[in-house]
C-alpha cells in the first residue's frame, strides 16, 4: 500500500482510464452505471416481488441494494484478475509495482458504486422508504466493502497470470456465490438444513452491512460490524501477502 501511495498520480491515471475504456463506445456512457443496476432491479421485481412480497415490503429497495453490491464486488474482482495482463506491455517496460493495477481497478468500481447510488437514491424517494441518519454510514459500509474486495482481487490477480484457467473457473464461481448469497431474496426462505450455507458465507456479512443503511434503516449491530470488518482486514492481509510472494515472477508469465 506504501507503492501504491508512492504512485498515486499513476494509480489516478489508470482510474481514469478504466472509467474511460468501460464506457467509451456506449452511447450514454455513465449512465449505464446508474442504468443497468435499475433495469436487473425491475427484472427481480416483475419475477419476484409476488414471491417475496410477504418476507419483504418495499422488495425494489431490497432487490438494489444487493445488486449493487454485488456488480461492485463481482465486477472488480473480474477486473483485477484481468488488470495485469492487461497491461503487460507497461509491466515489462517500467519497473512499476504490480499492485497498482488491481488497486486501480477496485477504486474505479468504488466510483461505479458512488454513481450507481444515485438511482437508489431515486428509488428511495419514489416508494416513499424512510431516509434516515443510518444513510450517512454508507461511507462505512463502502470501505469494508472495499477492503474485502481488493483482498480478493490482490489474492486472484496473480493466480490468474499463472493459470489463465482461472478466470473462466472464478466466473463461474461468482455465479455460484450469488446463488449462495441473499443478494436478491431473503434469508428466511433458506430451508433450515441449508441456512448454515449462507450464515457462513463471508460475502453475505458484507453484505448485510451494506444494505442493512438502506433498507433496514438502522447502523450494523456492533457484533455483525465486528465479524464483518474482521473477514475483510483479514481477506486484504491475505491477499496483499500472497500477492507480494507472486509479484516477482509475474513479469515472466505475462
């Protein structure tokens, strides 16, 4: 994190440049990031929402709130596994740190976050759900998001050099994980042999403290906070390890 801050003016660049080539040859540019999370949410909504109408008032909210999250976890860690190679040609030219990139590429998804809040917002207004004090810990909720996500991406950038197998593996596990989170439908409907799949599940606390702001209304419970904010310090200590023990022989397999 030291380099990472040394390079800041380059880590600020390649910022730049991931929100620029994401969105370059789409024709409303930005507002897909506002967009698509709306139209996923009316999707759920028309599928869902006759399902779930008993476990969950105002499912809308519920429903963005999850998949928010989720596009800003699921697509940053896609992005950080392709971050190195994608700039191969910068790597064996100058002698910057590896970790840049996939740093790069979480911040950039942070920003997609920040952008994509702006219909939640809407929608919050549009189905009159309470706008309360508890809003102003999103801030919070964001950076354990964060936190967590750059951990995973500093752990399977390098693997994803080394195997390329494993971007199409992590692909389809993240499809999984969706399943195996309450992203879109509540925990309650879990049948009781298989709930300890979820209560388990590291990304379902991530989760939860994210939305819990938005639709609970309410800060996180100071033992879910603490659950929480551990798996992420410890995800991000994991990963930036095993990323700095892989750094040196990633210049040979990109």
């Amino acid at each position: 994190m030291r380099e990472a801050l040394k390079y800041r003016d380059l880590v600020r660049t390649l910022v730049a440049r991931e929100l620029k080539v994401r969105y370059r040859r789409s024709a409303i540019g930005f507002l897909w990031t506002m967009l698509q999370p709306l139209l996923t949410m009316l999707v759920m909504q028309l599928v869902f929402s006759s399902i779930f109408r008993s476990q969950l008032p105002n499912y809308p909210v519920y429903a963005l709130a999850g998949i928010l999250f989720w596009n800003f976890f699921s697509q940053s860690i896609v992005a950080s596994m392709n971050s190195l190679r994608g700039n191969a040609q910068l790597l064996q030219k100058l002698p910057v740190p590896k970790a840049v990139f996939p740093v790069a590429t979480v911040i950039s998804g942070v920003v997609n976050l920040l952008f994509a809040l702006v219909p939640l917002f809407g929608l919050l207004l549009v189905t009159g759900h309470p706008l309360t004090p508890s809003l102003l810990f999103l801030p919070v909720s964001i950076l354990i998001a964060a936190v967590f996500t750059l951990g995973a991406g500093l752990l399977l950038s390098p693997l994803a050099v080394f195997f390329s197998d494993v971007v199409e593996l992590i692909g389809v596990m993240l499809t999984l994980l969706m399943y195996l989170t309450p992203v879109i439908y509540p925990q309650e409907i879990v049948p009781q042999h298989m709930r300890w799949v979820v209560r388990f599940n590291p990304i379902r606390s991530i989760l939860e403290v994210f939305r819990d702001p938005i639709y609970h209304s309410k800060i996180p419970p100071l033992s879910h906070l603490t659950v929480s904010i551990s798996i992420a310090v410890i995800a991000f200590v994991l990963g930036a390890w095993l990323f700095r023990r892989s750094s040196d022989r990633i210049p040979f397999y990109i």
